[in-house]
RNA sequence: GCCGGGGUAGCUCAGUGGAAGAGCGCAACACUCAUAACGUUGAGGUCGUGGGAUCGUUCCCCACCCCCGGCACCA
C-alpha cells in the first residue's frame, strides 16, 4: 500500500471514529442500546425481528470498536389488554406473561442476538424502580389527581380512545351510544415540558434520527401538550404496578413500561452502572416516536435524570405491499422464516432489503431472490472458488496485496463506516457487495485456474483474492457474525500466512 | 382541512442547471475455478401534468394531479 494510500486510509477511519462518537457514549468506552419492549399479546413478528436485529448490528459494531456495551430488550407484560387475554384464554395472569417472556426470549437463539439484558416489567427490581420513579415525579410537582373521560362501548364492553373511533362511533357498533365513564386518574404534567423538550430537540439535530421524525415530535410538542392519564382504577383493572401509598391505583402501562430503560441498569440503587450506561440509544418503530421521544423525555426531565441520547426510528414491514395485521392474516412469524431459510439469511433479508428510516417490504419472492442473488450466488459462489483454487497452494505465505485491490478496500471501508454511522445498514451491505463483484472480476480477469503450472502467480492472485475475501468477512460480521465465521473456518488470511481449506456451501441454491 | 415527505427503466431506488444512472429481471456473447454460478455487451425512460424564468432544466419558480406519513393515551 502506497504511503499516500495509508494516510488516506487512517485519515477516513478517524473522521469516521469522530462521528460515531458524536453519537454515543462520551464516557469511558461504555456504550448501552435498548430496543422497546414488545407487549405480550401476541407472537413475536417479523418487524420487531427488525428492530431487535438492527439493534443487535448497532451493539456488535459498538464491541467492535472495544466497547463495554449494554444491550437491552424484554417484554411489556402490563395492562388492560394483557389482563383481558389472559382471562379470555382461562390462564392465570402471572402464567399467561411467562409463557409469552419465554417465547419473546427464544428469538435470541432463532436470530443470534447477543443482547445482554432481557427485562420484565413483572419483575420485582423494575416494579419498585417504577416506584421510585413515580415519587421522584411526583415530588417535582408534576403528578396530580383528576376526573378523566373515557368512552365506552357498551357493544365491544371496552373503553375507547378517539382514534379508534369512526364519526364520533364504534366502527363495530356504529348504532350504538357511546357511554360517558368518569373515573380519578392520576396524571402526569406534561403541559409543563412543552419548552423544555422544544430546547431539547434544538439543542441535538441527532437527537432523533431521521431528521423528518425530529420535524414530526417538534411540531408535536409545538402544537401543545396534554398532561396524560397514568393511572388506572385497580378495582376496574388490578394488573399494573401498585401506585405508591394510593391502594386503589396502578400504573398505566406507559408510566411503567418506559422505565425498563433504565430500571434494566440498575436504577436507583446501582448508582455507578447506571451512571456508566445512561444516556443511552434507544430504537423504536415509527409508532413510538411520540413515547420514545417526547413522552419519556418529559419523564426523564421530571425525575431529573438526563435525556436519552439518541433515540432511532424506523419504519414498519408490509407484507407484499400489504399492511401486517392479524386480521389479514399475513402476519410472517421470524421463527417459522428462519427454520425455513436459516438466521443469517432471515438477517441479511432485514438488513439489506428493508430501507434504514423508512417503511419496507417482506415477500417470499423477494427473499428467495435476495437469498440467491446475493448470498448464493455472490457471497456463497465466491467463497467456494476462492476455497477451491487456493487449496492447491495452501498454507502459503501472505504477499502485499495490489495497489488497485488495496484501493477498493479502502473505498469500500470509508462508505462502509459513513454508513453505519448514520445506521443506513441496507447501503453498507450494498457496498460490500461491491467488493464481492470486485473479487469476482479479478478472478475472472487474472483466470487463476490456467496456472497450475506456475504456483508463484497462483499464490499472487491468491493473496489478493484472501485480501479482499477477509476485508468482506470482518465487513458482514456483525451483520451475518455466524456466516463470517464459516468463512473464517476455510479462508484463514493472518498478516504472515493465507490457510485455505475448503467445506461445504454457505448458502445452498434455492431451486 | 392543516403540516411534512414523495412521483426517474418491468421492479426497488440513486442522482445532477451543461450528452439520463445502479441493482434485480430480460436477451445475446464469452468462460469453466465455482452453487446451471461468475464476467462482458445490449434492449428498455417525453425523469407525474401544464405553464414560467434560463443560452440550456429531470434539477430552479408557479399551478394542478396522484401516493405516503403526522395532526394525543395505538405497547
């Protein structure tokens, strides 16, 4: 590698190291990520397997660097709809939530997530940090007692908000009345944080990402906020955590649930690990921005702790165009993807096909067309000429690569880390792959398999081929770990020695 | 209705005031190390519609049409 190469080389990589640090951390080398905690009334789905597998790329990028990271995810297990589905399946409550925690905890071998928390809200140690948090709230002032409305079907037996309503109706039940319910909730003062959180979003650009969903919780917040309900009748709905010293309140689900971001670090009592961990990074679906970014925030300011310190939002999975729901019926299970196809596939399906900020598409046609095109016929088919020509010449020792070869490296490394820096993981990959029609070229060009008479061009065209095959391998590692590590297996390149042997297929032809 | 984002190749999308791009799909050619893989070449677009400013616009300005998201208790 040329010296001007070099420099330019340490150059990228350092501005790319700065940013990231805009972006995380600022502590020692300490770095924490949450996703939202799925509520437990239905099966894991293949969109929050997206939000789970970015967060898992986001946290592997983050120890790559070398940083102690903290990476968290869980299950909401309170509320109304858990009580009731609980009662309509004849399950005692506690049992119903367990199963589903366990289910929810399953994804962890079915994707190869490698977070390190997995949080109840029916944990003992969170309910009392909701607690906690709760006094500390209504210590500064911001938790008071007042009537509040509710509208209620007398058909659907249950109480409805105004965006479920169709002309002022139940769409179920157009005929019928709504009833006027007035019950004594607690609220939370969020009126009063309206200019604290517009500071907030002035004060970091980054603060949500993308920048359209900053926009959106700005104008949110600037139209004016509504102190919200966070309390419910524990005679009316008992499973929620006990409001401190009022028996006849729990928590709404909300109050509670949020505080899993930092009960998780051991908040209150583990003072030192939650000051090592927290600000943290959270990521949501787009319909989260609002709790994530303004009605947690407002939380955080009341209890006076800091700010979270970026949240990331992204978009939702259509099913062949088509909205995901239950009703349709085209609800794609992860589970039942990733017996089918295997987890690395089901990984760089999410990663690569579906768009970083916006909403995606999942269809079997497009995931077997991504499976073949790319890691078949791209990664797979390259891996296994590459095995099969440098068997013959292997061990041997490593040369210095091309300059040009070299060059592409480094192009490839620079859009790489630009990136994931800003999370557009589906462009990294994209680039990659570059790489791989890059080596698949140069062996096409240089024709290794007309040489078996001269090893010393084999072993040249060997050496660079392992370059560029290792500069992919450590490029999809936190996006596909296993699949680089069975690369490792059979194209070992060390800074002194290139050992190839080959196995079997990565990724077999789908017929 | 108000606010925001979009309409570019069959599909998914990138892009620039100065001769329209990528990937996939399709066709032809070439190759045989490799998973009927890989490579090369090619076909295919009045860059939503109509005006305007400009020597010149897909790009700037105006109007209109269409699509998507947000406009409070959706875990």
């Amino acid at each position: 590698m040329s010296a001007e190469l070099m420099s330019s080389c340490v150059r990228h990589s350092l501005d790319c190291q700065q940013f990231m640090n805009e972006t995380t951390d600022k502590k020692s080398g300490a770095f924490y990520i949450t996703t939202t905690l799925p509520y437990v009334n239905a099966d894991p789905h293949i969109g929050f397997a997206l939000e789970i597998v970015k967060a898992d790329v986001i946290a592997r990028l983050h120890r790559a660097r070398g940083e102690e990271v903290v990476f968290n995810t869980g299950t909401d297990e309170h509320g109304v709809k858990i009580w009731r589905k609980a009662l309509d399946e004849k399950k005692d409550t506690q049992a119903y939530v367990d199963e589903y925690a366990a289910k929810f905890d399953r994804l962890k071998s079915a994707l190869n997530l490698s977070y390190t928390h997995f949080i109840r809200t029916t944990d003992v140690h969170h309910k009392a940090a909701a607690q906690e948090f709760w006094r500390r709230c209504d210590k500064a002032g911001d938790i008071y007692k007042k009537n509040y409305r509710v509208k209620y079907c007398v058909g659907c037996e249950l109480e409805k908000t105004e965006s479920e309503l169709v002309d002022g109706a139940c769409p179920i039940h157009p005929n019928l009345t709504l009833e006027i319910i007035e019950e004594e909730n607690y609220f939370f003062r969020f009126s009063r944080y309206q200019e604290p959180l517009l500071e907030l979003y002035a004060a970091d650009a980054a603060l949500v990402v993308p920048e359209h969903r900053l926009n959106e919780i700005r104008r949110f917040v600037s139209d004016g906020l509504q102190d919200f309900s966070i309390s419910r009748l524990k005679a009316k709905m008992p499973w929620g955590v006990a409001v401190p010293d009022d028996p006849d309140h729990v928590m709404y689900v909300w109050f509670d649930a949020l505080v899993n971001y930092i009960s998780t670090l051991g908040w209150p009592e583990d003072e030192k690990n939650f000051r090592r961990f927290w600000p943290g990074m959270q990521i949501a679906g787009k319909d989260n921005l609002r709790q994530q970014s303004a009605m947690w925030q407002a939380m955080l300011m009341s209890a006076d702790l800091p700010n979270s310190r970026q949240i990331l939002i992204q978009g939702f999975i259509t099913v062949e165009g088509a909205k995901m729901s239950k009703s349709a019926g085209n609800v794609v299970d992860p589970f039942a993807l990733v017996d089918k196809y295997g987890t690395d596939a089901v990984r760089y399906y999410l990663l690569r096909e579906i768009p970083a900020y916006e909403d995606g598409d999942f269809s079997y046609e497009k995931f077997e067309a991504r499976y073949n095109g790319d890691l078949a016929n791209g990664l797979g088919n390259l891996i296994a000429r590459v095995a099969t020509l440098g068997e013959k010449v292997s061990p041997m020792p490593q040369i210095a690569p091309d300059d040009a070869i070299a060059r592409e490296i480094a192009r490839v490394r620079e859009a790489y880390e630009k990136t994931c820096a800003e999370f557009r993981f589906s462009e990294a990959l994209g680039a990659v792959w570059e790489l791989i029609a890059t080596a698949d070229k140069y062996i096409n060009d240089t024709k290794p398999w007309t040489l078996k008479d001269d090893p010393a061009a084999l072993r040249k065209i060997i050496a660079n081929a392992g370059i560029l095959v290792d500069a992919i391998r450590e490029f999809i590692t936190p996006f596909i770990p296993e699949t680089a590590d069975k690369v490792r297996e059979q194209i070992i390149v060390d800074d002194d020695t290139v050992k190839i042997q080959k196995r079997g297929n990565l990724f077999p032809r789908l017929p």
